[in-house]
C-alpha cells in the first residue's frame, strides 16, 4: 500500500532555529513530491515542488530535498519566524494528473 | 495571481439532505480534483476529472457522490444523500497540462457539517 509518513507529528521551536521536517514515503517510484503549508482552517498552500529527476528545490528560507532511492524527503526552514506556525504536510503523485496522497503533516509552532 | 475558489465557505445541512459543492479551478487548468480532510485526518483523495470525465476515483466516493463540470468555469462536487460522517473540510484542486504544470493548486476549502 503507497503510504506517507511524516515526522514529528509537532514541533516547537526558539525563533530563528533552523529546523528540518522529515516525510517518507512506502512507494519509492514516485512522479513528483510537493509540500504545503496549511493554517488552522485554512487552505493548502503549495510551498515547493519536486520532480522525481531532481534532488532538491529551494524558495527563499526553503529547501526541500528528495532521496527517492530510500523513499525520504526533507523540508529545511532557515532562520525560523513565529509566521511559520502552520502545519506542514508532504503530499506525493505517481503518475502525470494522479492523485496526491498526503502524510499527516507537522504542525510547527515557533515561539518569538 | 490566480487561484482556485469554493463556495461556500460553511455549509451546514441535515443527515439525508443533498448539498453541491462548488469551485471555479484556475482558468487553462486542465485536471480537477476533488479532496476531503476529516478533522484531524489526513487529507484523503475522492476523484479526479479530466477531459470531462472521471479519471479516477477512491472508495470513498461511492455512489452518492458525483461530480460535474456544468460551464467552462465551474467545477462541483454533489453529495446525494449526506451523513454524519461526511462531516469534513472539502478541498477543490486544479492543476495545468504536462512540462513544469505538475503542481497541483488547492482551494481554500469548504467545511461541511451534516447534523
């Protein structure tokens, strides 16, 4: 069964850590990963995406990296900010207009 | 910057009743997803539509649900006859066609709650 988990289920940190968001993925023959923000009630934002050819992407403070071999991605937050509390879920796709199959996400609060 | 809409925000109906959910996807999108997150859950998959039909669909979304694409514009999701359990925020998507046009765009959601 293709399955996503992302870990830790939460996290707190001090303002200004950089911090790393770790998902996983059953599946390794993945077509693309793509992370969200979303905030309590609120819609997904997309953050970044990447392609199964690539090994990382970065957008400002961001930078999301992909070993697909081993079924694991990463999402780097540099120099946290308290407008980074959200929960952060990863979302994978096996094939060109599939579905997208989300882990659970992190909720990340960041403490000024 | 474009971006997908919903409506409405909240819906409130009773057990059995039918609700139609709507959204207006990203004009030129081309792929059309329906997604549902019970509270608490992960955010779970129930159909995708291109080229004016279903493309494919979860156990979830059995035979009380439809979906349809009216107009050039609009893109709903009817629940025939609703239940307790179908309680759940809605998330509309859409995504482009091909090359870098992978990235799917989520709308901002309809909460539904069935009494």
């Amino acid at each position: 069964k293709q399955e996503v988990t992302q870990i830790p289920a939460a996290l707190s940190v001090p303002e200004g850590e950089n911090l790393v968001l770790n998902c996983s993925f059953t599946d390794s023959a993945i077509y693309n990963l793509q992370w969200f923000r979303q905030d309590p009630g609120k819609g997904l934002t997309s953050l970044l995406l990447i392609q199964s050819s690539q090994r990382e992407q970065t957008s400002g403070r961001l930078n999301a990296s992909l070993d697909k071999s081993s079924g694991r991605s990463t999402l780097y937050i540099a120099a946290s900010q308290p407008g980074d509390s959200a929960t952060y879920l990863c979302a994978v796709q096996y094939n060109q207009g599939g579905k997208l199959i989300f882990g659970q996400g992190t909720e990340l609060s960041v403490k000024p | 910057e474009p971006e997908v809409t919903q409506t409405p925000s909240h819906q409130v109906t009773q057990m059995g009743q039918e609700v139609i959910l709507r959204c207006v996807p990203i004009s030129n999108h081309l792929y059309f997803y329906w997604y549902r997150q019970i509270l608490g859950q992960k955010v779970e998959f129930l159909v995708s539509f291109y080229n004016n039909e279903i493309s494919e669909k979860s156990e979830i979304f059995d035979d009380q649900f439809s979906v349809e694409r009216p107009d050039g514009s609009n893109f709903t999701l009817k629940i025939r006859s609703t239940k307790l359990e179908d309680s759940a925020m809605y998330f509309c998507a859409s995504r482009g066609q091909g090359g870098s046009y992978n990235e799917q765009f989520f709308g901002p959601g309809t909460r539904l709650t069935v009494l």
